[in-house]
C-alpha cells in the first residue's frame, strides 16, 4: 500500500467513526445501551472460545481479541493516535505492520456501525433496557439485516489475525515494532503502540495462530449463518 492510497483509506475510516459519533449525539443514543451490546457479544465470545482460553497457549490471544478487538472499549484515542501519525508511521514500519493497523481500524469501524444499529433496534423496537439475551440478541441481528457486512467483519478479524501473525514471523518488523516503543510514547501515540505490542506478543506466544485463526474463521462464520437461519441459541450460543 502506498502513502497515498493509505492515507485515503484512513481518512475514510475516520470520517466513518466521526460520523457515527455525530449520530450519536444528534439521536441521544444511550451509551448504557452500548454497553449492554459490548459485554454481552464479549461474553459470548468468551464462552465460544473457552477451549482455546482453557489452554496457556493460547489464552493471551484470545484475552487480546476479547479485550482488544471486541471489549467494552472506547477507542477514541487509539483512533486519534493513528489519524495523527499515520504519515510518519507509514515511512518506517513495514506492510505488515501498516496493515495490521488498517484491518483494526476497519473492524472498529464496520463494528461500530453494525453495534449502533443493533442498538437502535434492542431499544427502539425491541424494548431492551439493562440486560440482554440471546432470543433478543439474535432477533435484532436479524433485523438488522447487513449479511455482507457481517461477513466482512469475520473476514477483517481473520485478515487481523494473519497480519499479526506474520509481524511475529518477520524479525526485522517484530524487532523494530518493539524498538518504536519509546518514541512513540515520547511523540504522544503511546496506545496505539500498546495495542500492536498487545497483539503481537500475543500471537508470538501461541508459536503459530493457524489453528485459532481457522475456529474463528469456522466458528464465527458457523454463528452468522445459524442467526439468519433463525437456529435455536442453544446452537449458535456456545
């Protein structure tokens, strides 16, 4: 990717974000709400990946895609971080590295759109205050409609894994991702380097993510198609 077409696609992710913070001012859309959404599909993914957490191996990623990619988080700073530096950092990390932060950044903001609908029907159409299950879960998912994009979703976290993946196996990447670490605190975009340094020590930690990268490949494209075929949670809530 050059810098051109980089710092294009970045200023339309970050158009995309800026928009959906705009509609949610504008519509008072309740952050409780939001919340709700986040730890509910937090904890769904916690119990569909209980085996691979069960397993040291493999425990660190998927505490990073739960916290890091799909937790209760506010990533307005980590979005503000990349808007700023993106120029500087696409002159000195390598592709890999540059699309690591492209997929997350996409991700974000694909599910930022999809959590807000998802929102807008729980509340508005479907009467969700405080909690939430997976009867009404799957219902609003359904409503919601947007198969395309929640099969770009699966494809951008499986797209993440693989960067990171081969960040880890590149020495060169690895070692100068890790050696950026004090500038990049010294220059303010110090979340953002945490949240890359999170992922690949995580994927380093497994010694090869092809087995987790395929369950999640398998299993969260298995969900989606049960959710629209209208499956009983039992088969699609594990």
């Amino acid at each position: 990717m050059t810098l051109r077409s980089g710092s294009s696609r970045l200023k339309e992710l970050m158009e995309r974000s800026r928009a959906l913070r705009r509609r949610r001012v504008e519509t008072g859309e309740l952050p409780a709400a939001r919340r709700v959404l986040a730890e509910w599909q937090s904890q769904r993914l916690a119990r569909t990946y209980a085996d691979f957490s069960a397993q040291p191996r493999y425990r660190p990623v998927v505490d990073f895609f739960l916290n890091d990619l799909y937790g209760p988080v506010d990533f307005r700073q980590r979005d503000a971080d990349v808007e700023r530096v993106y120029p500087v950092m696409a002159r000195v990390l390598s592709g890999q590295a540059l699309a690591t932060i492209d997929a997350a950044l996409e991700l974000h903001a694909l599910s930022d759109e999809l959590d807000a609908r998802m929102v807008e029907i729980l509340t508005g159409e479907l009467g969700m205050t405080d909690r939430l299950d997976e009867q009404a879960y799957a219902e609003a998912f359904r409503r919601c409609g947007q198969r395309a994009s929640r099969q770009r979703q699966v494809d951008l976290v499986v797209e993440l894994g693989r960067t990171l993946d081969a960040v880890v196996h590149h020495p060169v990447t690895y070692a100068t991702l890790l050696a950026a670490r004090l500038p990049a605190r010294l220059a303010g975009f110090g979340e953002l380097q945490d949240f890359l340094e999170r992922g690949v020590r995580a994927f380093r930690h497994m010694h090869g993510a092809e087995e987790f990268i395929a369950a999640v490949d398998a299993r969260e494209r298995r969900m989606l198609e049960q959710i629209f075929a209208g499956a009983p949670s039992a088969e699609w809530n594990a």
